[in-house]
C-alpha cells in the first residue's frame, strides 16, 4: 500500500473509529465538505489515493487485489482496528452523497458517480470494470459490519444497512443518508417520540418512519433534502433501506443528544401535555430520567426550573409553567447542563387516558377501540371534526380548551372496523392522528376484563369475561395478498386483515379456560370465565413477597414452606379508613368538612417492622392522607400553587354551613379558590368569601 493511502485509513479511522464513538452508534459520512478537509491533512485527494492501488495492470485479475490481501492479512492477525479497505468504502459513501439529477445522469445512478469519482469516461473498458468490481466492494461492507459487531461497540456500533433493491449499492447509500446534523435532529425526535434508550420496547422500522413521517408532517426539522426524499419515498414496509437504518440508529441510541462537542452528556427527553382536571387545566409532564434525581433547565429568556424526580417515575418542578397556545403550536424547548425537555409543535394533539395518573395525557398512536381526546388549533377544528365524525359510533363531544385557539375533542373512539379503514384511506392534513400503532408482534386489547394477572412470569395477559374476549390486535404483513396466519388453541387459518383495524375475538365461540391466540412469531394468552362467583382465577391467590430477613422488591409465586410476607384478610366487623395519596413534597394539606372543620394532614411514619424488612425503594415517596367521615376537601400546597381535591362525589357533597367566626375554615377555602371551577366548590368559595368580608368589617 502507499503511503497516502495508509495516511487515509488512520485519518479516517480517527475520526469515525475513535475511542470518542464507543459504545454510540457510527455513520461513515464523507461529503466533498469533509473529503476537502481530510485531504487537507493527508496531502492528497481521497479518489486519487484509492486510484493508485488499483490493479489496472492484471485485466483478469480483481481490481482491489492488493487491498483484498491487506484484508486477509488483517483478518489473520486479529482483526485490531478498522479493515484496510476503509478509504475505499469511504470514497463509495462519497460516490453516493454525489447522487443527484445532473451532467446527464438520474439521482438513482451511483455507479455513475462512482465511475465519474475515478475520472473514467462511462462505458469504457475501466468504467464497466469499476462497475463489476463493486461486487468485491459490498463484501467489505459486510466486513466493516461483521467487524462492528464482533467489538461488541468498542468503536461504534454498525449503522451499514441495505435492501433487497440495492443489495450492493445500498450499503454506501445508507451511510450518505444521515448527515453530522441529521443526527442531531434525530436523537432530538428519538426524544420527542418517546423512545427508550437503545430501544428495549424492540419498536420497529416501520413504526419509526411512520412516526418520524408525523413528526415532519408540515414542519421544517431542518433534515437534509436527500434524507426526506428517502423518507418520502420509501414504501411501508419493514425491509426498507431507510426503515432498517433508522432502526439500528434507535438501538444504539443512549438517550443522549448526539453533541460531540458536549461529549454527548446531554439526556434527551420528550414533554408530554396534560389536560387535568376534566378538560379544566394544562399541565407538562416530564418523565425522569433513571440516572438524573435532581436538575435545573431554563427556558430561553433566562426562566429556570428545578427539576426533582417524584412520584410516579416524573419530574416534580415545571407546576408553574402554564402551557400557552405559543407553545403548543411554536413548540417549547427547556435546556440544561444535563438534560434537555422539548416539546415539537403541533397543531392537533391525540391525548388517550393515563393508567396510573387519571389523566389525559398526549401520545404518539391511536389505539383502536379505546377512548381518546383530540386537542386542536381553532384553524384545524372543522377538518378534525369531520374526520372524527367519519368514524361512526357515538357523538362526539366538542367542549372549549384551557388555552385560547383550541377546542377539545372528547370521547373520540373507533368502533366500527370498516369506518376507521376508511377515514384512514381518505388521509387529510390531519389524518396522522388517528393512525395506530405498526406492531411487529401480535398484542391484546380492550375486552370486559374481570382481573390482571397477577402471577409473576405465567405469560397471562389477563382473565376476561366468556363473551367479552379482549380484540387481537395483528402484527402488519409483508405478503403479496396481505395475509396473517393466525393461530387459535392450536387452529391454524389465514385472514386478510387491516392490521390497523383489530380483530374482535369476541364473534368466536369460546369455552370458559386458557386460551392462546397470535401468529407463529408471536401470541398471547388469556382466560376467559362466566364470572367470579367462585373466587379468583387459579393461582392468583399464591402470591407474596419472599422474606429472609429482608423481603424482596418483587411479588412471586408462594408456593412452598419458605417465609412470605403476604396480605391480611380482615373480618367485616373491621373498617379500614379511607386513605388519599398525595405527593410528598407537599408543604401543607388539610381536609375541610362543611361546617367549618379543619383537620392537618400529616405524614404517618412507616412502622418499624416495615423498614427493618422491606428495601428502601418499596417505600413509595408518597403521602397518605387518612380522610375521616364528614371530610369532603382536601386542600393541599406545593411550593408552585395550592390545589383543591374532592373527596366525594358532587351530589354528595353538603351544601356549606360554617360559622361566622371559621376564619381557619375560610383562609383554607380562599388559598385554594381559583384552583376548580365545580359547582358545588364555588359554593365553599362563596361562603369562606362571606365569612373573611364580615371579618374585615
């Protein structure tokens, strides 16, 4: 090899092969822009370096002969660095940024650019040689690959992909797709969609690009026109250069901003929006971070927040950052040394509710069958409500929105299969919203459910009731006929579904028991019973935390003779007190009855036989507020604001009838009055307001 040619592998191994690149993922991205300023370095142009070690003078013998024995060489020896031929795979990627409608040939062609980089005339002799000889080139692609892979990411983790179209010349295309800032902005939506460092969920290419679609819908992200053009091109399967790249940049992905210039310190997290309170108030969201407690992040303009991981698994600190419609349609971005929250602009917002916050909260798919709420800019309210109404089934509730500009949409739901398919086929400016999820693995959804499972590890979905089995929602098929096989306790039949439309397992005659539905790749179990008269499901009653000493984090199975702590069952004569959560980090809370009681809400100490046998992370940072009879309010304050609670339902709730004098009574009310709009608690607020006027007097 020559000299310059070796000065080309060390520069480029530098650079894209680094101790800086272990363990995030790699792209060997060489543009004119970064071939100048390496040559700058090596003293000579990277085709001309690759063009001195071709073997023109052998015309039966390969053209990369001598670099093809460098690489056995290499392979021998251990495999210690990057492969020999890295400046010729990095002169392909080069050939392919060059891809582009001009001097007579079509953005497709790259083995014209790859020809035209050695400054050979087209058709010639050396051109088709050059041509016959990239076969050689895509095996060193697989090598460079196979190479990533086996140092388990000690110089990068492998973004070479390619497809079944462009088997050869999809490997340098992959890597000419993202650019230095592509990645940037792609870490960015890795965030904003919510996805988990190096994706443990396992979601797909194909669900990525149709998020990554829906995050670019209407939005200038600032993406390189050639990487939207594959975006927009690539067809909706699982097999796509695109949708496989993609996918290899979210496994690697850590969770931090793709920042060299910050080291990659920065943690990336997506906001979420609330809509609180039925409908009444506007609230961001954080998900902590495993690793972050406790942070600051600022807005632009100097505005600073402290960030403490609370209950729940969120952030606890943004309470005082009121979402504006600015906002919401502009989008928000809070930034600090370790972490950055950002919120992408959007004019209709999907929001389904939170299984432990009760709240409605924003996500990224539609879920078929469940109840949602559409969030949308007054410019977008007619087109909304016309696709709502497109999907059939009950009314549609429209109601105003705690933010200028925006309607709500409540109760948004798909029942009708052949509805939803069609308002989805209509498409629309909006119509990304009600797109569901693209699954790769069968999974089950609603259903009349009579309880979880509870068992740890049975692989049970849960118990439902006979004639309520839950919809099977079908992984999307790649055959010509759009087929699944699907399997059903052994039965095997094809069908031809919609994967985006589940399929209601209910209109199948099934006998009370276990069941076991889904595809050869993936299924799911369930049971279903005519009811629980007879107690719970099998097994469901062997559970408890395994104690030896000190007892473990995790329930699990009982069975056997060692100690577990398990629940008690108390007789009917016994009542146990009602008991409300709130967050620790509340300063004060109290619980007001209607005649003018005020009762302080303390924290109860852990018993000691619980924190000398349970783990430290068992005890939830919570605070248990016991609500004796009578109690109908709980009035409670952070260092943001003071909130309100109801304790009981409106109708339940006495008219008030304090004192004169109940000034503690009124002072609490008044704290907390502008915090719920409900009837019954602007009555309180009336009568606390009578009570502090004739104090004054």
């Amino acid at each position: 090899m020559r000299a310059e040619y070796k000065q080309w592998h060390e520069v480029l191994s530098a650079k894209f092969f680094g101790a800086g690149n272990a363990q995030r993922s790699t792209v060997l991205y060489i543009d004119a822009e970064v071939e100048r300023e390496l040559a700058e370095r090596v003293g000579t142009g990277l085709p001309q370096a690759v063009a001195d070690e071709l073997n023109w003078s052998d015309p039966y013998g390969p053209l990369f002969s001598s670099i093809q024995r460098e690489c056995e060489l290499w392979a021998k020896l251990g495999i210690q660095g990057p492969p020999p031929s890295l400046p010729v795979l990095a002169l392909s990627v080069l050939a392919a940024t060059r891809m582009e409608s001009s001097d007579g040939m079509l953005k497709t062609n790259f083995y014209g650019r790859w020809i035209q980089l050695f400054g050979e005339q087209p058709s010639s002799f050396r051109a088709n040689k050059l041509v016959h000889a990239f076969e050689d080139v895509a095996v060193m692609w697989e090598e460079l690959d196979t190479w990533l892979e086996q140092t388990c990411g000690l110089y990068g983790t492998s973004t070479v992909s390619t497809d079944e179209f462009r088997w050869k010349t999809g490997y340098p295309i992959s890597q000419a797709l993202v650019r230095g800032s592509d990645r940037q902005i792609l870490t960015r939506f890795f965030a904003a969609t919510r996805l988990r460092p190096h994706n443990p969920d396992e979601i797909s290419g194909r669900e990525l690009l149709r998020r990554l679609r829906v995050w670019t819908s209407g939005r200038d992200r600032r993406l390189s026109p050639r990487l939207m053009e594959e975006l927009a091109s690539a067809p909706d399967t699982s097999d796509t250069l695109i949708a496989s790249l993609v996918k290899r940049l979210a496994d690697a992905w850590d969770g931090t901003l793709h920042e060299p210039e910050r080291e990659h310190r920065r943690r990336a997290l997506g906001l979420r929006l609330v809509v609180a309170d039925r409908g009444r108030r506007l609230e961001w969201l954080a998900e902590a971070c495993d690793d972050i407690n406790d942070t600051h992040v600022t807005m632009p303009g100097g505005r600073t927040f402290t960030l403490h991981k609370g209950y729940g698994g969120v952030y606890e600190g943004l309470e005082s950052l009121h979402p504006s419609w600015q906002q919401l349609g502009h989008g928000l971005r809070l930034e600090g040394d370790e972490l950055v929250l950002e919120w992408a602009p959007q004019q209709v917002v999907l929001l389904r509710l939170h299984p432990h916050m009760g709240e409605w909260v924003s996500t990224e798919y539609f879920e078929p069958g469940e109840q949602h709420w559409i969030l949308a800019a007054d410019s977008t309210v007619s087109a909304v409500r016309s696709m709502v109404n497109a999907l059939g089934g009950r009314t549609v509730r429209e109601a105003s929105a705690p933010v200028p500009g925006w309607k709500l949409f409540k109760g948004v739901r798909a029942v009708n299969g052949s509805a939803f398919a069609r308002t989805l086929d209509q498409g629309g400016d909006h119509a990304h919203v009600l797109q569901p999820q693209i699954r790769h693995r069968t999974a089950l959804s609603g259903g009349l459910r009579i309880a979880p499972e509870y068992r740890a590890g049975a692989g049970v979905a849960g118990h439902f009731l006979r004639g309520g089995a839950p919809d099977l929602l079908l992984p999307a098929s790649d055959s010509s006929d759009g087929q699944v096989e699907v399997v059903l306790d052994g039965r095997t039949e094809k069908l031809r579904r919609d994967p985006r439309v589940p399929f209601p397992l209910c209109i199948v005659p099934l006998e009370e028991g276990e069941h076991r539905v889904g595809t050869a790749d993936s299924s799911q179990v369930f049971t279903l019973h005519d009811g629980l008269h007879e107690g719970l499901p099998p097994g469901t009653g062997t559970l408890g935390y395994p104690c030896d000493g000190t007892a473990w984090p995790e329930v699990s199975d009982a069975a056997g003779s060692r100690t577990v702590i398990r629940g008690a069952a108390a007789p009917d004569s016994i009542r146990t007190p009602r008991i409300e959560l709130l967050r620790s980090s509340v300063l004060e809370a109290v619980l007001l009855d209607p005649y003018g009681g005020v009762r302080q809400a303390k924290q109860q100490p852990v018993p000691a036989w619980m924190t000398s046998r349970l783990p430290e992370q068992a005890l939830g940072p919570c605070l248990e507020v016991e609500v004796p009879d009578g109690y109908v309010w709980l009035v409670y304050r952070t260092t943001a604001r003071w909130s309100v609670r109801a304790l009981a339902a409106a109708e339940h709730i006495p008219a008030p009838a304090p004192e004169p004098d109940d000034y503690t009574w009124a002072y609490a009310v008044l704290s907390a009055a502008p915090r719920l709009q409900d009837p019954a608690w602007l009555d309180y607020v009336a009568a606390a307001e009578a009570i502090s006027g004739r104090r004054g007097a």
